[in-house]
C-alpha cells in the first residue's frame, strides 16, 4: 500500500513538472482522463 502511494505522488510530481515545460499537453491529458 506504501509504495503504491509513493508511486502516486511520484506520477503527480511528474505530471506538474511536465505542466511547466508543455502546460498544453498537461491540460488536454487531465480533460481526457477526468
């Protein structure tokens, strides 16, 4: 259960990062997937 935790915020760090370099691409993939 920890490390699926720590998997989750390691996605949820990536995803902002990659907000920063392509804001577009983060939007477009959080409307697809809500």
């Amino acid at each position: 259960m920890m490390q699926q935790q720590i998997a989750l915020v390691v996605l949820v760090f990536f995803l902002l990062d990659m907000s920063v370099q392509n804001i577009h691409l983060h939007n477009y993939m959080m409307w697809s997937f809500s």
